[in-house]
C-alpha cells in the first residue's frame, strides 16, 4: 500500500512538472518581448499653405504600382492633420488623399492628392514619420506653372583638383561662352569652405568662376551645363590647365 501510494504521487509531481513545462515554453513563445515588434508610420498632412488637412487618409502600397486598392489604409487624420499607422516590416510606397464623398473610387474634382508615392523602408520596432502635402489638380497644375517660372537654385563648392576648397571667388554662369566681360548670372562670394549658391533660370548655360568683379582676364571656365531643378552638390572644379 505504501509502494502505490509513493509511486502514485510521483506520477502526479510528473504530470505536474510536465504541465508547468509546457506552459512555461507557450509563454516565452508567445512573450511580446520575444516577438517581432511591428513598426510605426505617422506624420502629418498639409495643404500648400501649411495648413493641417483633416480626414485625408495614407495608403500603403507593398509596390511602386498604385493604380490599385491599397494594402493599407490608415483612419482619417485627426484636427491636426496627424496620421499613425502599425504595420508589418518591409518596404511601402505611400501617397495621402482627401476625398469629398466616401468610397475609394477615382478622385473627382475637388478631391486631393499628395502626387508621386513616397518609398519608405519600415524595420522591425522602428517609427518613421512621414509627411505630405495634397493639392487637387488646379493647384498642382499651378505649382507646375510657378516652379517653370521660378528660378532654380544650384549650389556646391568651388575646389581645386585636390578637392580643397578656393577661397575668394564666386561662381558665374553665361548662356554664351565668354572669356570676360559682365557675366549673365554670378552667385556671392564662397565662404571659407569654398560654397556658393547660384540662382539661374531654367536652361543651358557655361558654368565657371572668376576671382575679381567685374571678371577681367581671371575666369576659370568649367563646363556646359543644363539646369531643369534645383541641384545641390555641384562641384565646379578648377583645372591647372585652365587658364585666365
């Protein structure tokens, strides 16, 4: 009798370790700390003007192709224009609308959007904040028109073939090549890094730069060059066979 009884509750401390065990393995399995923490998209939608935009909604697209139902859409934004969204890692393309009747059919007039898709690359735990601007056709039509109008802004540095930096000059820029003489467009003087930044409408122009104004005989020239944006990084190099 005491045999069966020892082995009895032996079996039963078994039985009850085994329980704990298997629990103990679902709950580590299943711990959020153990587990793939999902990222977070959020950021805010405005209008030209800045102004928060309420109910547009984001869709995410796990592809550059967007003429199709979204995988994603997040809730309307809220009286700050505030969107935020938890979804699976990996790479989207965002674009934001508001639309004026409910359904997620073809945008009708009135009706507004933020353009191009945004490609954004989500990692696991991360948040990534993300904004847009929406703008219905008339207004897109006439921020085309103004940024045709507009200059365009092209800045770098003036450097030596070492890459060093050259100190009092600044950069010109002619729609004929010159050798001298007023140039049609100069930006100011470089700071001690040898930066500049030139203002140029839209075109094809001879890009160089010249050490004293007005440029007499001391115009370094550079190279043809055409400017349909703004650019940035542009490098005018000066060559040791380039002569003044």
């Amino acid at each position: 009798m005491r045999a069966w009884v020892g082995s009895s509750a032996r079996g039963c401390v078994n039985a009850l370790l085994l329980l704990l065990a298997l629990w103990y393995g679902l709950a580590i399995g299943c711990s959020p700390a153990l587990a793939e923490e999902k990222p977070v998209l959020k950021g805010r939608v405005s209008d030209r003007e800045g102004k928060a935009v309420v109910g547009a909604m984001v869709f995410v697209y796990d592809s550059p192709y967007v003429k199709r139902p979204a995988d994603f859409i997040s809730a309307h934004t809220d009286n700050d224009g505030l969107f935020r969204m938890v979804l699976p890692p990996g790479r989207y393309w965002l674009v934001a609308r508001l639309k004026k009747t409910e359904g997620y059919g073809p945008l009708l007039p009135g009706d507004k959007h933020s353009g191009e898709p945004v490609e954004v690359e989500l990692d696991p735990g991360a948040e990534v904040n993300t904004d847009f601007v929406v703008a219905d056709l008339r207004d897109a039509i006439k921020i085309r028109e103004k940024e045709r109008e507009g200059p365009v802004k092209i800045s770098g540095r003036i450097i030596d073939e070492n890459g060093s930096p050259v100190i009092g000059a600044y950069v010109v820029a002619d729609k004929k090549e010159k050798t001298a003489g007023i140039p049609d467009y100069l930006s100011a003087w470089v700071d001690r890094e040898g930066r500049y930044t030139l203002y140029v409408p839209r075109g094809r122009y001879y890009v160089g730069s010249a050490d004293s104004f007005p440029p007499v005989e001391d115009r370094f020239t550079n190279e043809e060059m055409t400017f349909d944006g703004d650019k940035s990084d542009v490098d005018i190099v000066r060559k040791s066979h380039d002569s003044k």
